[in-house]
C-alpha cells in the first residue's frame, strides 16, 4: 500500500462523515503574512459543498479568526492514517446543532481532494548512527518572497530524527535567537541514495542536555498546499520508513 493516497469523492464523504460522528479532533493550519496560525477545532456539519468547523470563542491569541477567503489547511486522525485537505473560509458566524444552543463556527468550503497518509510516517524516526544528515537553514520572512530569504543569516545542524511532521538537530556551531513560530527554509541532506528534503518549517523549542550540547525542534509547514509540496512529503516519508526499517533490524539484532 502507498505511503499516501489520493481519495475518491465517495471516500472523502465518507471520511468527512465519520470525523463528524465521531467528533475527531481536526487540526487547522494557515498563515496570514509571515505568521503561521494553528487551531484545534473539529467538523460539526458536512452540507453539500459546506464544512461548519468548531470557532473557539474567544480564540487563542496567537490564532485570530481566519478571515474570509482564507485557504486552510485541516487535518485528522482515522484509524491508521492522516487525512489531510484543504478549505477555504466562506463565512465566520454561528452553527445550531440539535440541542438548539448555538456554536461559534466557520463556514468553509468542502474539500475537492483528500489525501491520506498512513500514520507510521508521523512516527518520529532515530537518524542511524552510522549515517550524517545535514541540515542547512536560512531564517526567511514569508514563503511567497524568496528574495527576502537570501540576506538572512544561515546555519547548520545535525538531524537526530525526522518524522513527516517534524524534526529535530543538533546545532554544529550555534544560531541565530529564534522565538517559537518563526519561519526558515531548510536543505536537509539524507544521503547520496535520496533527493535533499527543502521545505520550509516553523522553529517549534530549543533544549540543551547535560553535555551542554544544542538542540533545536521544526515542525514543516505549507506540504499539502501544493503538489509540489505533497510530493515532498512522500519524499519524505519515504525516508521516514527506511529509517524505522533500520531501527527495527537494529533492535531485533540486539534481541537475538
């Protein structure tokens, strides 16, 4: 079975249907400017061509309301996969469920296409050991101006792990202060049998252990929003799972 698969529209309402009888938690993604903005919500009604997503109210602070017209990005857990999919805000006003008490909401536009991509892939995987990966990074302001990318300042870690969701390193020579949300491009480098994994990512906690030594989190940012993009991330799941085969051989071995 492919790591990722494209869903047919009788699977997708499927899909969109279960979320709601289950009241599955969905995630919401989208950036205004340079910020990125997340928010839990879940799906309360699938109408024709309508989404009504859960508002919370208030809303955090560091995720204001998206306004109308606004491409979102959803996402949730069944069973053994990730579903992802995009929206786009219609409307911000109220949902009237069953019981007659009104529930801030967001009218959004039903998904024409869903992927689903199968959950080993967001496991975090170990680099092994006996492999270097490169991870060379460059603070940036926003993903649309590329030219804003070329005067900021660079830096370079050694990746721990990797998942289709995130990944960690381990600073080489320090770098810049960052606060958590910011944005950098990233070339991870895996080895002469892949392609470098480029994507952008949000700057998530830095960490030190006890040897002093540097760590810095990224989760990535803006994959499902282009085919380009979808096809780094099965790029990148790929190599996930190579890395979790090598994990379990090592584990069997140290079993034997």
């Amino acid at each position: 079975m492919p790591l990722i698969q494209e869903l047919g529209n009788r699977q997708i309402r499927q899909c969109l249907d279960e979320a709601i009888r289950r009241g599955i938690p969905v995630g919401a993604t989208w950036r205004t400017g340079q910020q990125w903005h997340n928010l839990r919500t879940r799906i309360l009604r699938r109408a024709g061509r309508t989404l009504w997503l859960e508002l919370a109210s208030p809303p955090p602070e560091d995720a204001p309301e998206p306004p109308t017209g606004q491409e979102v990005g959803l996402s949730f857990k069944l069973k053994h996969h990730k579903h992802i999919f995009n929206v786009t805000v219609e409307a911000l006003g109220h949902f009237q469920p069953t019981d007659g008490q009104d529930v801030p909401a967001i009218l959004a536009t039903a998904p024409v296409r869903m992927q689903r991509v199968q959950r080993r892939a967001y496991l975090r995987a170990e680099v092994p050991p006996n492999r270097s990966v490169l991870a060379t990074f460059r603070m940036t302001w926003t993903m649309s101006d590329q030219s804003s990318a070329e005067d900021g300042p660079t830096w370079e870690g050694w990746l721990t792990n990797l998942s289709a969701g995130g990944f960690r390193v381990r600073l080489i020579h320090g770098a810049p202060q960052l606060d958590a949300g910011d944005l950098v491009s990233v070339v991870i480098e895996p080895g002469q049998e892949y392609e470098p994994i480029t994507s952008y990512a949000q700057f998530r906690q830095h960490s030190t252990d006890q040897r002093s030594v540097a760590y810095q989190g990224f989760q990535f940012v803006g994959l499902n929003e282009t085919p380009d993009g979808r096809k780094m991330l099965q790029h990148i799941g790929e190599i996930v799972t190579s890395f979790q085969r090598i994990q379990g051989r090592r584990r069997a071995n140290s079993l034997a």
